[in-house]
C-alpha cells in the first residue's frame, strides 16, 4: 500500500494538462492565491491543439467566442482567422501563460501516471512517468473531453508497411505529397484533413462507413476591421454566448415547427447554410433536435445540397445519410468537404456495402479490392469524456481506483467532483456540459474556485462530494438524452456523446447535455450564499 511520507503538502495544487482547461484553471487558482504546479505530458503546452497536428485541424467554432472572457486577452490577441487554426488555437493558450506570468508554473513532458489520496495527511501524491513524484492538497486533473485517441478495430493494422497516422497523436513532419493515401473515418477529424491531403497527395481514397451531415464551415481571414469590430465587441459577444443554448455568439430565433410554412423554413436554413458552421445548427430552427418533422426537413435540405455540390450523383448518393437523423452525433464542420469529392484524385469507398476486410503489408483490402498506399490516416476518433481518466491511475479514499467507482459509467457530482475523492476537481470533466467547450470550462474554473476559496476561509482542509449529489447528476444526465429524441437516436448510430463508441464502455451520457444556461443554473444552485450543500467540507 502507498505510503505518503511527505505529509506537508509540497504546493497547495497540482494541475494536470496543458489545455484550455487546465491553463484556465492555474489562472484561476494563482489568482486565488494558491500555489500551484501545472504537468503535462506532451512538449509543449495546448491539449489537444498540441497532438492534433494533421492538416486542415482548426475549431469549428468561431474565433472570438473560442476563447475566454479575460480583458487583457480580449484586446492584446489579434485572431487570424474566423476558424483559429491548431497553431492558432495553441499560440493564444501559450499567451496566456506569458501574459498572466503562469509559465515558471507548468513542467512539460510529465506524463501523470497516478494520484493516490491520503487520508491521514489530506494530500494527494501525484506521479509521473519519468518518476516526478508531488504532493499537493488538491489536484485538478484538466484531462481533456476528447483526448484519448482510439484506434479502428481492424485486423491487420500493424501489418501495414507504410506510414499510419492516427489524426488525434500527429506528428511534425509528415510529408504526404506525391503520395498514396487512404483515410479512415469521415467524420469531424476526417472531414478537415481529407480536403487538405487532396491538395498535395498523387492520390487519396476515402474509407467511409457512416456518411455525416457536414456544415460548410465558410472560414476566411479576419481583416483589421473585424478584428476591431470584435474587440469592441466582447462585452455584447459575452451576453450572447450566456443566452445561448450551446454557448456561441449567435440567437436562437424562437421558431419551431408549427409557426412557419415551408417555404420559410427553406429560406431559414439557406440562411444558416450560407452563413457556415454551427449557425446552420443552432440558430435557425428552435426545435432541430426535438421535432422529428423540422429534422426531417433539415435532413432533406441537406441532401440536396449535397446534390448540388459532388456532381457524380453516385458519389453523392454514398455521401448522403439516409435516414439518420441531423445532430444525432456532433456535426461535422467541414471546408470544401463536399467539393473535395468533385477531384480526380479522391475516390470514396463506401465500406457498408463493401466492408474492409483488413489491412495488408500494401494497403486495405475490402470485399471487391486491394487498395495500396504509402500513407494511412486513421481519423477514427477518441474514447470521450471517461476515456482520458481511464488512462490514469487514480485512487481515491480506501484504496478505491476511479475506474471502480466509474464501472457502471461516469458517476460525477457536475462533472466536477466525484464521491471518494476528495480535494480532486475534474476541469470540463466527463458529464460536464458539451457545449462550446472554452465557455464550460470558464464556468467550471471559476466555480472550482469558489468552492475552493470558501474552503479556505472555513480553513477546512478536505471537500469531499456526496454520493447522492452523483445519483442525483448522473440521472439528469440520463433524462436529458430521454427526452430529447435526436440526441437519444445517437446510441444506434455510435455517437460517442453517450459513449457508444467504444465496444463494451459503459453506457451513459458522458456530458450534460442540457446546454449552457442549464448548467450554469446547476452549478449556481449547488453554491447558493456560499453553501455548498452537495459539498462535505471538513
Ligand atoms: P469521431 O467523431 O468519433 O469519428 C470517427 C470516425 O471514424 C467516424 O467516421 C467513424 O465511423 C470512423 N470509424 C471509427 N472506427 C471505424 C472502423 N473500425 N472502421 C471504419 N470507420 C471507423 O472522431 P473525430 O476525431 O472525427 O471527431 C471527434 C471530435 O474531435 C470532434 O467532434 C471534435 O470535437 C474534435 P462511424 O461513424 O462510427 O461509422
């Protein structure tokens, strides 16, 4: 059994992971006055804008609400495009380091590989890979929502002779000009890096199995007066993105089904179309995910445009879900997706009539043909929310592991806390809200913050969440997805919003689901004048 030799705390808080949430996180603890250390296992900071480093990875959400509401950032970092690129999205959280002085903080390539509770001293004891051993009162593990990369379960990946990327763990200086590709999975990672690979491969053949509704993302660069016009913005961005269902700056227009005619609708969904990205999704119909007649509509204006755009209608055809309902998963957001398809170069395989049967030393092989390639890309997507947590070693009190606590699926107090380990606060945690993720994360930094501030004027030492609080959020997780119809449709079609995309993860919502405002209501009340009724404080 561990032993905590070290009883004085050695800082008062350990973060683990470099990403928006975790560097969000060491703001909000230095700001509180806490000393804290910040590890991360890559070699430089960013998360997942740090390991995605395949072509074409950029946000799908604009520029200017993909960020935090913190004034010297607001008007000191200039964005370059209305869809921050991976470096771009990975130089503005290096930024904040620099600006708010929190650099000499984060110790890079530390892997954490274990943070065991003891109780005797009130501290965790964390590890890493290269043997770092630190003991803190608190740990905020700032995992990551999507950052455990999985690989497809197809026989012979390891035979291939050439190069295989997985898009979610790429690495500098891969070369794919004049050669061979073949990709894997054609969903948001897939969507981004197949038009991008086209442009400099000699050839690159699509492995789809479940077509998706791509947005047009319409990305251009920000001139010097919309940069401007943001800056004098935010206050007003700020007030919208609070409003706003999933976080963005856009407005929900309070038409639903029944109060408008069909040509309306048409002109409503042109509009967002045309807009691009998530204001197709969420700032048009109210009731895209609740009523099956406006998505049934959505999904036939999709189609057609689809139609309109590859002019092959075979192809076309392969690339149009048929009766998959839209936002059952999380849409794609794509540039010139569709378009890509029109190339001589790209050729799309449908693998539900023609199955990959394995890969060989030259390729893939499917039903009807060998296809070979110098390059394989598997955009095949992560074990989300619990997979991150899964990856780490963590013992709460007597001894008991997380993944133990979790064996019937995630069990969180908010996302945030979880019975049996206390002083341990998840940033944007598995059951946290999916919604625009820097928006979540402020909200869960700042509320962490709280609960730890009152902590320290108690002069309390140890919060622990109760198990009812857990049973009491894990079922309104559950009921979210009960009872909306499209999210719920999400479990057939291996969403991995309710982890359905990992044979054999226990089945449940790995988000709240209830939007932004909903959560934010949530986590107000279980902080009302301070008290923390969900909350052991002792
Ligand atoms: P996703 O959304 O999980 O997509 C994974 C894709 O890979 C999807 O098209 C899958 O098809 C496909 N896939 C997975 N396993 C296989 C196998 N065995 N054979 C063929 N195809 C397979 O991951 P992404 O990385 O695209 O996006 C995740 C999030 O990351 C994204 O929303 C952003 O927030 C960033 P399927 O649909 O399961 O048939």
């Amino acid at each position: 059994m561990f032993e905590n030799q070290d009883a004085a705390p050695g800082v008062d808080a350990i973060v683990i992971g470099a990403g928006f949430a975790g560097v969000r996180m060491l703001l909000e603890l230095r700001r509180r006055g806490l000393t804290a250390t910040l590890l991360e296992a890559g070699s430089d900071v960013g998360g997942v804008w740090h390991w995605n480093r395949y072509p074409g990875a950029r946000t799908d959400t604009e520029a200017w609400v993909y960020c935090f509401p913190l004034p010297e950032m607001e008007q000191g970092w200039d964005w370059k495009e209305r869809y921050p690129s991976r470096a771009e999205a990975q130089g503005y959280i290096s930024r904040i380091l620099d600006v708010y002085g929190l650099r000499d903080s984060v110790r890079l390539n530390e892997r954490v590989t274990s943070a065991r509770w003891d109780e005797g001293s009130r501290t965790w004891a964390v590890e890493t890979e290269r043997g770092t051993r630190l003991v803190s009162r608190f740990v905020f593990p700032a995992l990551g929502q999507l950052s455990a990369p999985i690989l497809p379960d197809i026989p012979g990946l390891d035979r291939f002779a050439g190069e295989t990327y997985q898009t979610g763990l790429w690495p500098d200086g891969v070369d794919l000009a004049g050669k061979r590709v073949g990709v894997i999975g054609t969903a948001s990672s897939g969507v981004q890096v197949i038009p991008e690979v086209a442009k400099v491969a000699s050839h690159v053949t699509v492995f789809q199995r479940t077509p998706n509704y791509v947005n047009p993302g319409r990305n251009h660069a920000l001139t010097e007066e919309q940069r401007a016009d943001i800056k004098a913005r935010y206050s007003q961005i700020w007030e919208q993105v609070a409003a706003h269902p999933q976080g963005f700056a856009m407005t929900m227009r309070g038409i639903t089904y029944d109060d408008i005619t069909d040509e309306e609708r048409m002109a409503i969904l042109t509009d967002g179309w045309e807009k691009g990205g998530f204001h197709f999704t969420w700032s048009t119909l109210d009731d895209i995910v609740v009523d099956k007649r406006t998505n049934d509509f959505v999904t036939d204006f999709f189609r057609a445009r689809i139609r309109e755009i590859v002019t092959d209608p075979e192809v076309a055809d392969t690339l149009s879900p048929k009766g998959d309902p839209y936002a059952a998963k999380r849409p794609p957001v794509g540039h010139e997706y569709y378009e890509t398809f029109n190339r001589d170069n790209v050729t799309l395989v449908d693998i539900k009539s023609d199955p990959i049967e394995t890969v060989t030393e030259k390729g893939v092989k499917t039903g009807s043909a060998e296809h070979e390639f110098d390059v394989l890309i598997l955009a095949t997507g992560f074990d989300a929310g619990t997979g991150a947590y899964d990856r780490v070693d963590i013992t709460g009190v007597d001894g008991r592991s997380l993944k133990d606590a979790w064996s019937d699926g995630a069990w969180t107090n908010l996302g945030i806390m979880v019975p049996g380990f206390p002083n341990l606060f998840m940033v944007a945690g598995p059951q946290s809200a999916y919604v625009n993720l820097p928006v979540a994360i402020e909200m869960g930094a700042r509320w962490i913050g709280a609960a730890v501030g009152r902590a320290r004027e108690l002069g309390v030492t140890r919060i622990e969440t109760t198990p009812e609080s857990a049973d009491r959020w894990t079922q309104i997780t559950v009921s979210v997805v009960e009872q909306v119809p499209m999210f719920a449709a999400g479990e057939q079609l291996g969403s991995w919003l309710l982890g359905a995309n990992v044979a054999g993860k226990p089945r449940r919502p790995q988000f709240f689901l209830g939007g932004s405002p909903a959560y934010q209501e949530a986590l107000d009340a279980a902080a009302t004048d301070g008290s923390y009724e969900t909350l052991v404080m002792s």
